[in-house]
C-alpha cells in the first residue's frame, strides 16, 4: 500500500515539472482595464511569483513582443489575451529552462493599441482608447457633440488588411439624422480602436446683393437647396431688387465659375419652378439701380425743405 502511494506521488511530482503551472488572470479585475487583447505600444504589467527579477512592467514593442530579463527570445505577445500572455511566458521561461514551475499574472496597465479619432466639425476633437463596448455615439459623445457647423454625415475609415496583406482603408458614410433618431440601430457602429472618425462641415451656399442680410448659410439636412430658401435665410428682399438673378458656381479645378442667369421675378411670382443650389453656389441678387438713385434723390430733396418737392423750370 505505502509503495503505491509513492509511486503516484512521483509521478505526480513529474507530471507537475513537465506542465508549467500558470495562475490565471480573473475574469473581471477591479483595478485592472477591462479584459481585452494585448496589442502594440501597450503596458502591461508581468507578477512572477519567487521572481523578483521577472516582476516589473513592460511595454509591447511595434513588432507586438516583448523582451524579458534573461531569456534570449522575444516573446510575441500581441493579439493575445492577458491569460494566454501568462501561458506564452511561462512557457519560454520553461523551454529556456529559467524557471521549472512559473507562476506568472499579467494585466494590461495601459492601452495604446486602440486609438479612436474624433476630429472635424465637433465641439473637442480628441483622441482615447477603445476601452470595453464603445459605439459611434459614445464617441461623438467623448468629443462633447457636433458643432453648430457640422455637415449631414459622419465618416467612419479604419485601415483592414487586403488581399496581398497591406492594409488598405475602409470608409462607412453615416447619416446624422438617422443615427441621432435611432430609426436603425444598425448605423451606431462598435468601435474596436484603429477608427478615424471624422464630422466634415456642412456646405455653405452664398447669397450678395440686394437682400436684407448677406452672408454664408450652411447647407444642414442635405448637399443642395434652393434660390428661395436661400432668400429665407437672407430674411428677404430689399426694395427695387431687379428682375434678374444670377448663380455663380465653382467649375473646374483652376478656381473658373459658371455664370447662371435665372429669372428670379418669375419665381417669386410662381410662374417658373424654383432653381436648386448646391454646396459653395453664390446667389447674387441684381437691383434696379436707377430707380433706386431716383428714390433715394427724392428722398434727400423732400426731406431738406420740409417734405415739399418744387420743380423750377427756366425759359
């Protein structure tokens, strides 16, 4: 009886010498980030137990390995989970035959992997790690919301590997209104780390001449919209507006405009359809110019003698 149970104790004991032991990490840490996978520019943090030498924090190189005091191969970490970094560590310290029996934690102290980019027409524009679930809405939320500027879509590019394995960059369009109503969940995209998200601003259409307020108005719900809303936005016409319009459109890459007469007293009167403009189009608004002078000499020889306008003639 006492020579069986020595013979299982010694096999038990060669049994534990030929698998390392590894503790493993606990599914949910307290203090630790939330349980992801290692990548490169991480710090993690390695506890090696009766080690003191193999206990410290190292960051992953740009090639996703690292490098340990005394052993001489570099220990390729990235893409592994904390638990299987654990695995992968004890397993060189026992192939380099460093150590018998390792016990070995690792947690991850600081994420760099996963960068997500928020840039363009919001209130901060700012960068963070993708740190447990984020989605598209969380990250507009990181960068405080969209400007007052902000255009119709949100573009979302991150790089992907390609057929012959150089990246290649992938871009999703969103539209705004749709996400912010929710009407399909769909579009509020999981963000992994790696996306570029970026809120172009809107485009402007341009209205001068002979309106109550000239200036720059951004195209909001769509890329195009027309002379009469544009005309709303001015708050209107000023008197003697002339009876012709004209849009100016950028045309061609050498800074050319196209010239584009409408006649703007039939679409005020409804008798022709309205025209659309589109992003960066210049709306400019003709007056009479000569009635206009006449009103305004009226105006000045009425109001210098009393509201009286004399007429003299000569023979």
């Amino acid at each position: 009886m006492k020579s069986s149970l020595l013979v299982l104790l010694l096999t038990a004991a060669a049994h534990a010498q030929t698998a390392p032991r590894v503790l493993q990490s606990p599914t949910l840490p307290s203090d630790n980030l939330p349980i992801q996978r290692v990548g490169p520019d991480d710090l993690i943090g390695i506890s090696t137990y009766d080690a003191p030498e193999l206990t410290r924090t190292v960051r992953v190189g740009i090639d996703g390995a690292i490098r340990l005091p005394m052993v001489k191969e570099r220990i390729h970490v990235a893409g592994l989970f904390p638990s299987e970094v654990e695995a992968a560590i004890a397993e060189e310290l026992v192939k380099e035959e460093i150590m018998v029996d390792p016990i070995i934690t690792v947690s991850v102290v600081e994420s760099r992997s996963r960068p997500i980019t928020v840039s363009g027409a919001v209130k901060n524009p700012t960068t963070f790690q993708a740190s447990g679930q984020v989605t598209l809405l969380d990250a507009l939320a990181r960068a405080n919301g969209l400007a007052e500027d902000a255009g119709p879509e949100i573009l979302v590019s991150k790089n992907q590997p390609g057929p012959d394995g150089k990246p290649i960059s992938l871009t999703q369009r969103i539209i705004v209104k749709a996400l912010i109503n929710g009407a399909d969940p769909d579009l509020n995209l999981r963000l992994t780390g790696g996306e570029q998200v970026r809120i172009p601003e809107a485009g402007r259409v341009y209205v001068v001449g002979n309106v109550k307020k000239p200036g720059a108005f951004p195209l909001r719900d769509a890329g195009e919209t027309s002379v009469l809303r544009a005309l709303s936005l001015s708050e209107g016409l000023l008197p003697y507006t002339g009876e012709m319009a004209y849009i100016y459109r950028p045309e061609g890459g050498a800074g050319g405009k196209n010239e584009i007469p409408i006649d703007l007293k039939k679409i005020m009167d409804r008798k022709s359809p309205d025209v659309p403009l589109l992003a960066n189009d210049i709306l400019y608004v003709t007056d009479r110019s000569g009635r206009r002078s006449l009103a305004r000499v009226m105006e000045i020889v009425g109001g210098g003698i009393g509201g009286a306008l004399i007429y003299t003639t000569t023979r």
